[in-house]
C-alpha cells in the first residue's frame, strides 16, 4: 500500500465521519438543539468536534486560523487547559446553520489537506506526541466520539436513528 492509497483512505474515513456527524445534525430537533438537560448541549458538541477537526488538519496550532465565525473558548465542552478560571462561559449557542456551514468548511479542508500530508511529519501540536498518520485517526476517532453521543441522544430523545454512512 502506498502513501496514496493510505491519503485516499483518510479521505475516505473522514467524508463518512463527517457526513454521520452531519446527518445527527440536520436530524435534531429545536428543543433538544438547545437543551440544557446534559452539561454539553447537543449543538455545543457539535461545535467542538467540528472545530478539532479543523483544527486538527492544519501542519501546526501555530498555522490555525480559527474559522471567521469562531466565537472565543467555544471549543472548550470543559475547563480550559492551563485557565485558572476554570470552565469558559458562552452565552449564545451556534445555530444549526452555523453548524452546517462549519461541518461544510470541515469537508473542504479534507480535500485540500488530506492529499498533501506527510505521515511521516510531526503532529505539529505539543500534546499530541505522535505523526501526522496517527494524528489522522486521532482525529476521526473524534468525530465518531462525538457523532455516536449525538447520535445516542437523538435515538433516546427524539426516537431518531443516525444512519451508518459507507466510505465514499
């Protein structure tokens, strides 16, 4: 197998990853969209795996840029890492659009990105001590994380199933 086929398959595993995350998404009612029931909203979640997998298949933290619609520490579904003030308080929630438009950016940067890793390179984050391939499942084993909460929620909640989607 080369480099190729191993770029071709993220590609692959990141389009499905993405596209679960996003029919959970587009299948969420209102009321639970904003429900305060679980201490990380439903579309609080959503915002956090879209942002790691954003920022996740940039070459470094210092080559991020946030996305423009980015709102300060709404990443975080807990305490800051290193903040003495503990968890980050946001007011306003993401609308689904938001959302939708952000999962949106996300597959576009698969395409752009994916092709051109090097697997061999340093993850290019401090806390994560391992290689670019291995930082690839880190990152799609994120998404499915969060995919599979929302999709739990849905199916407990708003009696809806998230369909499994086949690499494309």
């Amino acid at each position: 197998m080369t480099d190729c086929d191993i770029l071709r398959s993220i590609a692959r595993q990141y389009r499905a990853s993405l596209a679960m995350l996003s029919e959970a998404v587009e299948l969420c009612p209102e009321a639970l969209w904003l429900s305060e029931d679980h201490t990380n909203r439903f579309w609080h979640i959503a915002w956090h795996a879209a942002f790691y997998t954003h920022l996740y298949l940039q070459a470094s933290e210092s080559e991020f840029h946030p996305w423009p619609k980015h709102r300060r520490d709404s990443q975080y579904l807990g305490a800051r890492p290193g903040s003495p003030q503990g968890s980050a308080r946001i007011m306003e929630p993401y609308t689904k659009n938001e959302v939708r438009e952000y999962l949106e950016f996300c597959r576009a940067e698969v395409e752009a990105r994916v092709p051109a890793l090097d697997l061999a390179a340093s993850s290019g984050f401090d806390w994560l001590p391992f290689n670019k391939l291995e930082v690839q499942f880190y990152n799609i084993r994120h998404i499915q994380h969060h995919a599979g909460q929302l999709a739990d929620r849905l199916r407990n909640r708003a009696r809806v199933g998230v369909a499994w989607v086949r690499p494309n």
